[in-house]
C-alpha cells in the first residue's frame, strides 16, 4: 500500500535529484540527442546514488558525421555503467568527472572515477573475462576495444594511479 508518507518521500528524492540536474546547465552544449540522453540517463543514475559528480562541457559539442552515434553512445553507456558500479561499491568516498572538449578537429571526452583499487591492471582491462568486480564477466572494455577497432580516428587511453581510474577518447574529427 502506497502511504501519502511514501509518495512524499518519492516525490522529494525525484525532485533533490531533478534540482541536482538542473545545477548542470552544460549538458545543453551536447546538440547529438542521442548524446546527450545517455549522459543525461548517467547522470540522473550518479545522483539518485547520491554519487559526487563533476560534468564540464562548456562549448558546443556536435557529434562527428562519419562516427556512428550509437557506437559512441555505447562506449560512453559503458564505461559509465563501470564507473557507476564502482562508485556504489565505494559510498561516501565516490566520485566522478567527466569532460567534453572540442579543439582544432578533436573531440575528446574524458570520465574519471574514484576505484578501491590503488592501481588498475591497464594491460588486462580490455581482455574478455578480466574485471575488478567480483561476479562480472569482464566483457564490457572488450567492446569497447572491438568497437573503435572499426575506426582509425578514434584513439582511447586508460589511465589509473592513487585509487583513481581516468578514460580518455579522442575522435579526429577530419582528415588534416
């Protein structure tokens, strides 16, 4: 039975988390709409988590033309759901930034993330079966990397040290 007490206290947590949101005003400089849904989605995800988010996106981000947005969109839906799921098992401590740039012909896109592990095994992130998480199967950096096997202008870099896990991509946006 749903009590006037419960629906309050939903209606307040939707509304903490719709305020949260709303303090994020550079979300609106990502014009691909399938972009920006999925990182709308993650973030509405890290904050009903309560999870310390950092989201920089300060100019005008258009998805490049010979990129498929659905592959990007996964490796962002992915690399995110990791960053989530790592998060949670952290608590208080969690947190994570993200960047969107776009420079001279790049596009680079950076996701941080607090992880109980001083240091990530980066020579076998990527291999199908390995994972941080206990009862994982490891297959969601393995996509990643068959994914932007199909691209020779995207270019992704992992990087972890002091309890810290850092992706970054960078797409040509041309041919120079």
């Amino acid at each position: 039975m749903v009590t006037p007490l419960k629906t309050l206290m939903g209606f307040s947590v939707h509304l903490n988390v719709q305020l949260k949101f709303y303090n994020l005003p550079d979300v609106d400089n990502i014009k691909d709409l399938q972009l920006k849904s999925i990182f709308i989605n993650k973030l509405n995800i890290l904050f009903s988590y309560d999870i310390k988010v950092d989201f920089e996106c300060r100019q005008e981000i258009k998805t490049p033309a010979h990129l498929d947005t659905f592959d990007l969109v996964r490796i962002i839906g992915i690399v995110l759901d990791n960053a989530i799921e790592e998060s949670r098992l952290l608590g208080a401590s969690a947190y994570v930034q993200m960047a969107l740039y776009q420079t001279e012909g790049v596009l680079e896109i950076m996701l941080k993330n607090r992880c109980r592990h001083e240091k990530v095994e980066l020579a076998q992130i990527e291999n199908a079966g390995y994972s941080t998480k206990a009862g994982h199967y490891g297959v969601g950096l393995t996509i990643v990397r068959e994914i932007v096997s199909d691209y020779n202008n995207i270019f992704i870099e992992y990087t972890s040290a002091k309890h810290e896990f850092t992706f970054e991509m960078k797409i040509v946006l041309e041919e120079r």
